[in-house]
C-alpha cells in the first residue's frame, strides 16, 4: 500500500476529528490553524484517501441502563483460516461482543462483551461453546470500572514513524 504524505495540519485535522467527531467547518479550521476552504479541502481528501473510516458519538451507557461489562479471551483448538472465520462470523453476529481483537501468542482473541446482565453473558457463552467454533479454552474477566479510554496521539505515532 501506498504510504500517504501528512503534514502537521493534516495530523491537526484528523486530530480535532478524532478527539470530538464531525465539527463545523469553522471550528474545524480553527483547531487545525488554517482557513475554512482549504480545511474542507484536507478534509475531503483525508475522508478519500481513507484516513477517517466513520463517525462516532461516545455514550454515557450508565445513564441509559446497568450493564455488564466482561472482557474475554479464547484460543482456538485449530488456525486454520476456516477456523478463525467461523469465530469471527459468530462475532460479528452477536452485538454483545463490541470490540475483538485478533492476537498473537496465547490467546488468539481478546474481546469486549457488553450484556444486560450477567444471565445474559453466560447464555452468549453457552451460544459460544454450542455453535462448535473449535474453542479450546476461554477466560472471563468482569470489568469493574473503566480507568482509561482514549485515543492514540497521532502527532507522536507519525513522528516516531517517521524516524
């Protein structure tokens, strides 16, 4: 793939972008230190060369309703590409797993579950382990609180990159 040439305003852009999501092409262009034309114009060609895939809002989910959240390994029996997307097709269907990364080492998942109840949880499990996905082990691990969420800082990843 083709490496994309980004500027210190473009790391601005995407940036202001990723930190508070769509912004008003005055407040844009002011965060990035440019005028609002030629920030629109970065913009769009962020968004075309694929830099920005979505949009999304953060949400409070403790006000909406109590939830369970638990964090889970698996290792799977086999590595076989046909195994790890049969895993990953279950996933995808199941809206309870909200992230799922892939590992190397000794687990092959690390995935987000976030259920109404623990009842619930341990139903997906049970869905998990029937459905014959060729899960060798699995551990749980009840989330308790949140300590940090963020994102990456994406002036310094370029810059070491760059080295």
């Amino acid at each position: 793939m083709k490496r994309f040439g980004l500027d210190a305003t473009d790391l601005r852009i995407l940036s202001a972008v990723q930190q508070h999501g769509q912004l008003s092409k005055t407040r844009l262009a002011e965060i990035a230190n440019i005028s609002p034309t030629p920030c629109w114009a970065r913009l769009d060609r962020l968004k075309a060369a694929g830099f920005i895939r979505s949009y999304h809002a953060e949400i409070a989910l403790e006000r909406i309703c109590d939830a369970t959240q638990v964090v889970v390994t698996v290792s799977l029996t086999h590595h076989r590409k046909s195994d790890f997307a049969r895993f990953e097709a279950f996933v995808h269907a199941h809206d309870e797993f909200t992230e799922c990364v892939a590992t190397g080492g000794g687990m092959d998942y690390v995935l987000k579950v976030v259920s109404p109840n623990l009842a619930s949880f341990q139903a997906l499990m049970q869905a998990m382990v029937d459905a014959e996905l060729g899960v060798d082990r699995y551990m749980t691990y009840i989330a308790t609180r949140t300590v940090k969420t963020s994102r990456p800082n994406l002036a310094r990843l370029a810059a070491s990159a760059a080295r």
